[in-house]
C-alpha cells in the first residue's frame, strides 16, 4: 500500500511543477555572469534568477549619464519563455524575452534616472536590447534619449 501511495504522490507532484512552470526552475538560463554592451558602455552582470516567476537580480553600470557613471543593483531585470513545440523549444531555451529597468535617485532626490532595457535572451548567451532614458533635475531639465539598439556580450 505504501508503494502505490509513493508512486501515486510522486505522479502528482511532477503534474503539480510541470503545470504550474516548475520545469523552469532547474534552468540554465539566463546564465549568471556579465554581459557588456558592443559599445562598453553599459554592464549587466547577473548574480541570481528565479525561473519560477521570471525575475532576475543583477548589477547595472553605465559609464556616461547627464550625472556620470553610476551603478545599481537589485531585483531589476525580468525574462518570458516562449514555445514553439513544432521546434522542440520550451521552457529554458533560448531565444527569450528579456528587460531590464533601474533608476538612480540619490538622497534630497536632486535627480532621476531611469534606464530601460528591453529585447531578447540569444543562443550563445547574448542579449539584443533596445534602450531608453529618462532624466529629470531639480532644475526642471527633462532629458528623454534613446541608448540605441546594442548586443551585449557574456
């Protein structure tokens, strides 16, 4: 009896991770590491990610800003799987959807920065992202740019 009962849980709990996206957390993607942008400007090293609901910590650092180089680090980046089952694809296979957004505000708040990253997970660990920049002083300046279209690279 103790058999069947063992056999029967053990069934149950595969359905249970495999429905509920559980097949994920034993991914290897995104892998943990740094990717730097083709124009060195912006680095992204990712230290920790939790498959289960798509969220990734990690460094961001930008060598230029209205403010100079800054860094920030946090729960800032989030991925999606897609399926294409007529190709085998599922789950932790690349390509996937990618972001990344951070903002730096000192203490008095004289400045906000926010940075945003949007595109894709790559086969070859590679991320193609297009990002954009807001800025605000207290002065009232607001400065709104694109970082462009860049492939970082682990």
């Amino acid at each position: 009896m103790n058999r069947i009962y063992t056999l029967c849980l053990s069934f149950a709990l595969a359905v249970i991770i495999l429905f509920s996206g559980g097949v994920a957390f034993a991914s290897k993607l995104p892998e943990l590491g740094t990717y730097v942008s083709e124009d060195n400007n912006f680095t992204i090293q990712i230290t920790d990610k939790d498959s289960s609901i798509g969220r990734i910590t990690a460094v961001y650092t930008t060598t230029y800003s209205p403010v100079g180089a800054f860094s920030k680090s946090g729960n800032i980046g989030n991925f999606g799987w897609v399926t294409n089952q007529e190709k085998g694809r599922c789950c932790d296979t690349a390509p996937f959807s990618i972001s990344f957004t951070l903002q730096e505000r000192p203490s008095g708040w004289p400045y906000a920065i926010r940075d945003t990253w949007a595109g894709a997970y790559l086969d070859g660990n590679k991320l193609q992202m297009g990002g954009v920049r807001s800025y605000v002083n207290k002065e009232g300046v607001v400065e709104v740019s694109s970082l462009g279209t860049l492939t970082f690279y682990k």
